[in-house]
C-alpha cells in the first residue's frame, strides 16, 4: 500500500470483516489505476487518498451513476452464468477472502515480533483494555 493512501481499518465501518475491508481497498487500487471510466477512476483515487469516504462518494452523482453502470454490467454477466459458474465464483472468492485473512494474520504476526510480543494474540492487552489486576 503506498503511503499517500488510506488502510484496509477506513472501510471497516461498510465492510465489517478484515478480510472484506482489505478486498474493498484492493478493489478500489485496481479501479484506480485502470484506464476507461475516468470517473470510476477518480473515485477510487479520491476514496484511497483519504480525501473523501466512499460513502460520500456515493454521494456524488457522476460516481454513483459510474458505478451503477459498472454494476449493471457485472449483474448481467452473473445472471448468465450457469449454476457451476456461479458455485465456482462464489469459491474463488471465498477463497480470495481467506487469502487476505491469512495475510492480514501473518502482518500482524509480524509487527507483534517486531514489537517484542509472541504474535497475533501477544501478551499484553490492546489498545483500551487492561488485565484487570491493578496491584503493584
């Protein structure tokens, strides 16, 4: 992710789950750097540097329309998908989830090192929370 961007934790409010979060931001880079719709295009930009939310984006009708033609089209394709079609892409991307789940899971595994700490689940309580024992 390059610098200048938002993370995965900015759509966690629309998408509810890691893994789901992560597949919007990269959805929204790969609309970002595709060329055709221009306004698509500039949505995803303006979502990912933080300058406007996605859900204020929807806002903005040349975005909405966009993205409701993108949609339309992606409906037609599935509705003329054979049942196995639907079945094996309901797959891939339960698959593609999985895959972001296990590689936010190994990141942070790995700022857990960086930070001392045995992993994911580490040692010590995170952020807001305490043990509970406050005796010296």
């Amino acid at each position: 992710m390059p610098e200048n961007e938002v993370g995965d934790a900015e759509f966690m409010e629309l998408a509810r789950d890691e893994a789901r979060a992560r597949s919007l931001r990269t959805s929204l880079q790969r609309l970002a750097g595709q060329g055709g719709n221009g306004a698509l295009q500039e949505m995803a930009r303006e979502v990912l540097s933080g300058r406007v939310g996605l859900r204020q984006a929807l806002q903005v009708g040349a975005y909405r329309e966009a993205l409701q033609e993108k949609t339309q089209v992606a409906m037609r394709a599935f509705d003329e998908m054979s049942a196995a079609e639907r079945s094996e892409a309901e797959a891939e991307g339960q698959r593609q989830l999985e895959a972001y789940q296990a590689e936010i899971d190994q990141e942070r595994s790995e700022r857990g090192q960086v930070l001392g700490r045995g992993g994911a689940s580490g040692s010590r309580p995170g952020p807001g929370k305490h043990s509970g024992d406050w005796r010296p």
